[in-house]
C-alpha cells in the first residue's frame, strides 16, 4: 500500500517538539522525505533519529532556522529543493506563547513585537518561499507527483474565541495567521496551491502545560472543554496529515478545527 505522502516531499516548522514532532513522525510514516526546521536543531535532530528506525524507507534531514528571518526560511526550503528536487507540503507550525504576553495594559512592546515576528512574519516568510517553490514544482503523472502543493499554517482556536486569560499578542498572531492564509489560498487558488489554516484546541503540548503550571489554571480551562480533555499534538498531526495530501484536494482558505468541540460550546457537560 503506498503512503498518503508517496513521493512526496514535505518541510515541517517547529518540528522538534509537539504538533511538528508528531506530523514530522507521521508524514515520513505515510512515505514523503521531510524537512525538519526548528531554531532547537538538537530537538530537530533527536526526531530525524526517532523517524529514521521507523521509517526507514524515506529520507529526513534536520536544519536550524528561525522562522521570523527571511533569510533561514529560504535558505530551509532551498535546502528542501536541493537535496529533494521539489516541495509539495510546507507546514508552517513553529510559534511561541511568551509568558510576559498578558493583557492591553501590562504588555510590553518588545513581547508584542517577537510574538508578531514569529507566530505572523514567520508564517508569511514560509508561504512566500513556499509558493515561489511550488509554482516550479515538476508533474510526474507515474509517481502522482504534481505542480502546486499544500501549505498549512497553524492559527489557534484563540484566533475564533475571545478569553479572559489573556495573551493580546499571541491571539492578534493567530487572528492575522486566519486572515492572511485566507488571502493567500485565493489568491493562489488557479496555480494549485492549496493554503489552508489549522486551528488547534488547547493541547498536552509544552507550549501550554509549561505555561499551565498549576491545577487551579488547568481547571479554569478545562471546566470549558466539552470532551474534559486537553487535546493531544498527534490528534492536530493526523488533520495535518489529511490538509497534506491529495485527500484534501478541494480544500483551501478554510480555517480547520480540531478543537474537540471548543468553539461551538456554550454550556458544556459536567
Ligand atoms: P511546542 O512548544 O511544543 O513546539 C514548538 C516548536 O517550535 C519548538 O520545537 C520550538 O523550538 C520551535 N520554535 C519556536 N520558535 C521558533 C522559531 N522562531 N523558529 C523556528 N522554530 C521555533 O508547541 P506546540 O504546542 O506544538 O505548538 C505548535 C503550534 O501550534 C504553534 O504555532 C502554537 O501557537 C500552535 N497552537 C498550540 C496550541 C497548544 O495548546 N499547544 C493551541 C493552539 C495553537
């Protein structure tokens, strides 16, 4: 059975820990030669060493960027290019949650300033060079190998919802990750490339629980959780998986929930 990923080649931000680390573990699974970009090369390079006694089949390598510098974002999808000859999935997942980010008075300008620089410019940065990558990508009908490609940019339920624990900065991030990826999928729809948002619920990831540090601020999520769980990153890598493949072929500019059930509760089960 050939993978869901055969032959393709994919390039995954923030892959040493999380979400990335999951889809990077799952995409080499189902048969595409990835990329690993983190500015944590070692935690990039630990995942290449897991994903290499599992899926031995495929090709993975690691490099350190930082996705907020033009200049490490292309020099990781033209090592992409160079190494692989092509890039049909670019998941722009990297993003931080600064625990100095707080509300419109206590934030300062510096924390507003990295958190846009990041979780937004760095996301442009990937979709820019992305796209410039697969308008040139060459059609190979015997491996079903096409031009064009998938880019998915992880946004946030914060993006959709307001909270009363604030983060301004990290959730005005992710309203401009809603809103520019929508833009980009019009504007790129005819050349077929496919450019979709993710919108995680809150997850047992670290960018969360280390900022959940004690039960009291768990529960004062938890209590609005309709599933009474915080999600886990493989379940953000398998909708990854599906906005990656060819599955997913009439699916752009959607802002893709796998929140279990988050935004659309209003009372939820005790
Ligand atoms: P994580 O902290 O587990 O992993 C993030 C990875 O990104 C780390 O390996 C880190 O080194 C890397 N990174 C940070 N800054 C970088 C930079 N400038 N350049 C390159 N790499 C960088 O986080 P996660 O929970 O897997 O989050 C992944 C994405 O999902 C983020 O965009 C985050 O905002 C989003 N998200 C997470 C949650 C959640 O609850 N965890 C909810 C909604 C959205």
């Amino acid at each position: 059975m050939p993978g869901r990923l055969q032959n393709k080649v994919a390039l995954v931000t923030g892959a040493g820990s999380g979400i990335g680390l999951e889809s990077s573990i799952l995409f080499a699974q189902e048969g595409a030669n990835v990329v690993l970009v983190d500015i944590n090369l070692e935690a990039a390079q630990n995942v290449v060493a897991l994903i290499a006694t599992r899926s031995p089949n495929v090709k993975v390598l690691a490099t350190k960027a930082d996705v907020s510098k033009e200049a490490d974002v292309k020099a990781a999808v033209d090592l992409a290019i160079n190494e692989f000859g092509r890039l049909d999935v670019m998941f722009n997942n990297a993003g931080i949650m600064h625990p100095a980010d707080d509300n419109a008075l206590n934030t300062e300008e510096h924390i507003w300033d990295l958190t846009m620089q990041i979780n937004l410019k760095g996301v442009w940065w990937g979709c820019k060079y992305a796209i410039i990558a697969m308008r040139e990508n060459p059609t190979d009908e015997a491996k079903g190998l096409h031009r064009g490609g998938s880019i998915i940019n992880t946004a946030s339920f914060v993006a959709l919802m307001g909270a009363a624990t604030p983060q301004l900065a990290y959730t005005a991030s992710k309203g401009g990750v809603l809103a520019m990826t929508r833009e980009l999928a019009m504007v790129h729809a005819r050349e077929g490339i496919r450019i979709n948002s993710l919108c995680p619920g809150p997850l047992k990831t670290p960018l969360l629980m280390d900022f959940l540090d004690t039960e009291e601020k768990r529960q004062r999520r938890l209590v609005h959780l309709p599933m009474g769980r915080f999600g886990e990153a493989v379940e953000l890598a398998n909708a990854a998986l599906y906005l990656a493949s060819d599955e997913s072929s009439y699916v752009t500019g959607t802002d893709f929930k796998v929140d279990g059930g988050l935004s659309s509760a209003y009372v939820t089960a005790v």
